[in-house]
C-alpha cells in the first residue's frame, strides 16, 4: 500500500500529495482509441473476473452441507434477497427483482473493494462512468416497472401527483417530483458512491504517501510521524472496507426502494 502510494514518483525526492489525476491514469494500451485500457480500466476487469470466479467456484462445489466458502456466499445472496428485495418490496413482488438486486450489490461491492487491495489501490467506482451506469440501469428499471405495471398515464399520475394533496398545491409539488424522478434520483445514487470512492481513495493515498515521505527521506525525528500515518492509513483502510459494504448496501437498497415506489399505487 505504501509504494503504491507513492507510485509515479520513484526517483523523485519530496512529498508528493495524491491529486483527482489518480483517477485519470495514462492508457496502457490502444491509447487514442475508443478501447483504450488503462490502470481503472485494468482494475475493473480483475473485480469482474474476480467475481466471477467466486460464483463459478461456488456453484460447482456447491455440497448440500456448505463449506465456509460457500456458507459465506450463501449469506450474501441470502441478504440480497431477504433483506433488501423481499423487505422491500414484499416477498411475491420481490421474487422478480432478486436478479438485479443481487446483481447489483455484489458487483458494486467488488468494485469498492479494489480501492483497498494491494496492487490495484483504486476503486473501480472511482471514476464516474462506472456509477452512471448502475444508476442508468437502475433509472430504467425502475421506470419500465411503473410503466408496465400502471400504464403511461398511470405512472406519471401516482408519481408527479401524490393523492392526498390540496390541488393548489401540485403547481408547487409537481415541478419537485418531475426534477426527483426523472433527475435527481438518478443523479444522487451516482454522487453518492463517486464521491464516498473518491474521498476514500485520496484519504488512503495520502496516508501512505505521507508514510513513505516521513518514514524514507525525512530527517531525524520527523521519521517518528511516518509511524502516526500509517496508523492513520490502517484506521483508513478499515474504514474504506467499512464503507464499500455500506455504498453497495445503499445502492442495492435504493434501487429496491425506487422500483417500489413506482408499482405501488400510492406512496
């Protein structure tokens, strides 16, 4: 963790502060091109693989008495199911949205977790394509859900109109709904996970480039607060681990929350 923190500054003395431009790496391959690769890039592909892996592994020694390994993956598919869809949207309804939850979760989870593993120190959330991807499948699952399960008409009736109000009031109240549904729903589950990747990313880095600074060329008795930052960076990492469960549970929760807000006749 500490020489990837410091990574792009070998043979440099100094400190060198982790910058937004560690999120825009230069291309390892096909640069210039609409495939180019680069070290995101790279990252996502090894999260994808990764989980992948983990279920074809799990689903080919899968045993009617389960090991560790697949107990532990049993659980997570078991709370994707039981408490994000079935507890949201009621278990019949649920049933039908267990894929993309699941979906969802694990792989928002896996590619948060590269943001703190040795080697690849990026999440691949952290660059904003990734989470509007997410939330622009989320945005059109949620959307074709009302629209099939209400109609056109019916959809934007239960969603821009909420039942219950004074009259009047839609002229103030629907403008607000439109912006929600349509914008800001999407908008904030992509701000949301970017910005908790990013924070997380530069807190790390710059721990541990601090702790290579202080620990490898700073002088007498500054050496001593390479030791206070990288107990800071651990604190950190544990933390970042924390919160990559967290954002993909939020995620998953939310996507869950939207489609029902859009089948049920009145919320």
């Amino acid at each position: 963790m500490i020489l990837a923190a410091a990574e792009g500054h070998e043979g440099e003395s100094g400190f060198h502060a982790p910058s937004i431009a560690d999120f825009f790496p230069p291309a390892i391959l096909f640069e210039g091109t609409p495939f180019e690769l680069n070290r995101v890039m790279l990252v996502r592909f090894i999260a994808v693989a990764a989980l992948m892996l983990v279920f074809v592994i799990a689903a080919r020694r899968a045993t009617v008495v389960p090991g560790r390994f697949q107990t532990a993956v049993e659980f997570v598919l078991e709370f994707c199911r039981k408490s994000i869809a079935f507890e949201i949207l009621g278990e019949e309804r649920g049933r039908k949205y267990v894929p993309i939850v699941t979906t969802i979760f694990c792989a928002i989870l896996f590619f948060n977790l590269t943001g703190v593993i040795p080697g690849l120190n990026i999440a691949g959330t952290g660059v904003i394509g990734l989470p509007i991807v997410f939330a622009l499948w989320v945005y059109i699952t949620y959307l074709s859900a009302g629209v099939r399960e209400h109609g056109v008409g019916g959809f934007l009736k239960n969603s821009l109109f909420p039942p219950g109000v004074p009259a009047p009031l839609y002229i103030l109240l629907t403008p607000v709904e439109i912006l929600q549904v349509f914008l800001l729903r999407p908008a904030t589950l992509v701000i949301r996970l970017l910005a908790n990747m990013i924070a997380g990313h530069l807190l790390l880095a710059l721990c541990f480039a601090a702790t290579h600074f202080l620990l490898l060329e700073a002088q007498g008795g500054m050496k001593v607060f390479g030791v206070v930052t990288f107990a800071g960076g651990f604190a950190f990492t544990l933390l970042e681990l924390f919160v990559a469960v967290l954002q993909a549970y939020v995620f998953a929760i939310l996507a869950a929350v939207y489609i029902n807000m859009s089948v049920e006749s009145e919320h």
